[in-house]
C-alpha cells in the first residue's frame, strides 16, 4: 500500500524543489563569474570585469535565496499564524539591495575610467568567453524562470529576471570589446555605465513586484471571477467587499455574502464551508478564505 502524501511532505517537497534550482544556478553563476573576472583583468578590459563581477553577484543573490527559503518553509506556529512564506519575498529584497549596491559601484568606476584611462585588450579568448557566458545564462534564465513559475517561487522568478539582464549586458560587452578591435577603447568604461544601469533596473524590478505582495496589493486581478464562483454556490444571493492578497501561491481571500434574512445559522455556516471549496477549486493558490455572511437586503454600513 502507498504511503500517503501528507502537507508537510508537499511543503518539503515544493522547498526542496527550489532550493536544488538555486544550488545549480549557484554553481553556474560563480563559474561563470571567475571566468571573465580572470580574463578581464588578463586583458585589462574593464566591462568584461564589470559583467564577472555581475556574475558574482548573482551567485551571492542565490545564496541569499536560499536563507530565504530555508526560513519560509518553516512551518505554522503560534507566532506565525499565516505562515512564514512572505520571508521569500522579503528576502527577494535583499537581492535588490545587493544589486543596488554593485550598480552604484560600477557606476562609480566606469565615470573614473574617463580620467584614468586603461588600455584594454580584446582577443579571441574574450569573445569566445563571451559568447559561452551568454550561452549558459541564456539556459539559466530559461530554466531558472520555467521552474520558477512552476513552483511559483519569487526568488526564482526574480532570478532568473535578473539573468536576463545579465545576458544583455553581456552583449554589451561583446560589442565593447568590437569597439576596441575597431580602434575605440573608450567605449570600453561607456558600457561599464550600462552594465549599472540594467543592474540598477533589475533591482528596480525586484522591488517593485516585492512591494507588491509585502504592501497587501490587490492579488487578483480579476475579481469577476471570485463574484462568479461565488454566486454558483446554492444560497447566495449578492457578494461585494471583495478582498484578495498574499504571494501568487498564497491568495487569501475575504468578502461579503447575503443569504435569505430567514436562514437558520447551521446552513449559512454550510454555505461557508461551500465558498470556500468552490474558490480554492476554481482559482489556483487560494490558501484560505473568510467569509462574512449578511442578511439579503441588510443596508450597508459607509466604511
């Protein structure tokens, strides 16, 4: 006989499946990172350097990551009756700090470059080093984000976002490293700044979409749709005060229903219970859902 799947199985599951992504990218990133940090500063070429140690951050934002998964998976206790998986997102903030802090670096050094000029070389070891690097993130940011999505991680979505911009900047390079073939090195410290721009904006993106769940924003987006499968229940007669938040595989869940001024409490606390399975089955990720049940033709009270 099988053994059965319980919660805490799931739960371990899904963090482990997460936690194995990051350690894989982890080992990608850091080798790809010390790659170009060692040829950039054989051949002088300061964007080849700058993008290394993008690389490097982006291993250390996977090891933040994985601090942040480790506490999120912690199970319900009496402090934490919502659970702990809101530190993913937080800790998703901590990558864009790190970000932030790499870009302003950058930023700093690449201005320098216009008075303290370098004489960068370009060869074949560089454009071949190049190209690997764009190839190898180009399967990260593809695997890193399909699995993100799959387990619905903001870490690993976030990620793999920041990859991407990894790979333009990477391009970047490449094209500096034409200019310098071609007889204009001072392109070279030009696209360092543009390397801290995609980092500041990736950053920027992080933010944005932690804030998002941190700040209670609405999480669903279509709100027709919990009316609807409400109102499929047997009982209900009107539903407003719609109210949705929580991370995109945490969706909590509260709003308003009238039923006939006459029914007894046992069948409006039924009624309950059928909402609340109607919606975790109808709209993916619900975790748990409040209702509160009013009087069909109650006045509502101005809030």
């Amino acid at each position: 006989m099988p053994a059965k799947t319980t919660a805490k199985d799931g739960r371990d599951g899904h963090y482990r499946g997460i936690r194995n992504v990051l350690l894989i990218v982890l080992a990608l990133n850091w080798g790809v990172a010390a790659a170009k940090i060692i040829l950039g500063f054989l051949t002088r070429c300061q964007s080849m350097t700058a993008d290394g140690f993008h690389s490097l951050a982006d291993g250390a934002s996977n090891i933040i990551g994985l601090i942040g998964i480790a506490l999120s998976s912690q199970p319900v206790d009496a402090d934490h009756p919502y659970g702990h998986k809101k530190y993913e997102t937080f800790f998703s903030l901590g990558i864009a700090v790190l970000l932030i802090l790499v870009a302003v670096n950058l930023l700093r050094e690449g201005a320098g470059r216009f008075f303290h000029p370098a004489n960068p070389e370009a060869d074949i070891r560089s454009f071949l080093v190049m190209t690997i690097t764009i190839l190898i993130n180009n399967w990260v940011m593809k695997y890193e984000n399909r699995r993100g999505k799959e387990l619905k991680s903001d870490i690993l979505v976030a990620d793999s976002l920041h990859t991407k911009a990894d790979i333009f900047t990477s391009f970047s390079v490449i094209v500096a490293l034409v200019a310098i073939k071609l007889g204009y090195p001072v392109l070279d410290p030009v696209v360092t700044i543009v390397i801290s721009g995609f980092i500041a904006f990736a950053a920027y993106g992080i933010i944005k979409e932690a804030s998002r769940i941190l700040c209670d924003t609405m999480a669903i987006t279509d709100i027709k749709k919990v009316s609807h499968v409400v109102m499929g229940v047997k009982g209900v007669k009107a539903c407003h005060k719609i109210r949705a938040r929580g991370r995109p595989d945490d969706i909590w869940i509260d709003l308003h229903v009238q039923v006939d001024n006459d029914m007894h409490i046992d069948e409006a606390h039924k009624i309950c219970y059928a909402i609340e399975d109607a919606l975790k089955k109808g709209i993916p990720d619900v975790t748990d859902v409040l209702v509160h049940i009013e009087p069909k033709g109650k006045k509502r009270r101005n809030a």
